[in-house]
C-alpha cells in the first residue's frame, strides 16, 4: 500500500509559498484542499494519505485496528521518511 505525503508550502517538492501559474503547485494545493473518504476532513498539508478512495493514514491505520489485522499488515508500516535534499555546489 502506498501512502503519498502532501508537501508543505516552501518545502523541497511542495508547492510555492505565494500565489503561482505552476501546474504543479495548484495540484498540490487541489489535494490538500480534498477531503478523506473516511473522517471527511480536509487533508491539509505535511498529511499522510493512503488508499483508493484516499483517506487519511492513521483513519486506514485506525480501520485496520478495529478489523483485526495484524501488526504485520502492510497499513501499519510506518511511512518512509522524507528524502533530505543535499546542497549541491556549496563550497565550504
């Protein structure tokens, strides 16, 4: 199961800090702005979302607590940590 992370506004990936003509960036905010299948809060930014219809990933990790499945299922794996970006040319 994949979990997407909407990145925050500024962040490496996310989308510009101020109004923009960037595709991207009004996808990302298009998203963050959707609302999870489950709770029906807005996603938001910096937010796990998993799943077809998406939702949140602790409202699939709380769904699959009260289903009974097991620790080892691949919803309760912990979401891999953002990529650092490094800083390339900086001349110390």
């Amino acid at each position: 199961m994949s979990v997407t992370i909407i990145p925050t506004p500024g962040m490496a990936g996310g989308p510009c800090r101020g109004s923009c003509d960037h595709a991207k960036c009004h996808t990302l905010r298009a998203m963050a702005d959707e609302r999870c299948h489950h709770c029906g809060a807005r996603f938001g930014f910096g937010t796990k979302v998993t799943g077809e219809p998406p939702m949140h990933l602790r409202c699939a990790q709380s769904i699959a607590a009260q289903s009974g499945a097991p620790a080892t299922h691949p919803i309760n794996d912990p979401a891999a940590p953002p990529q650092a970006t490094g800083r390339r040319g900086d001349k110390h």
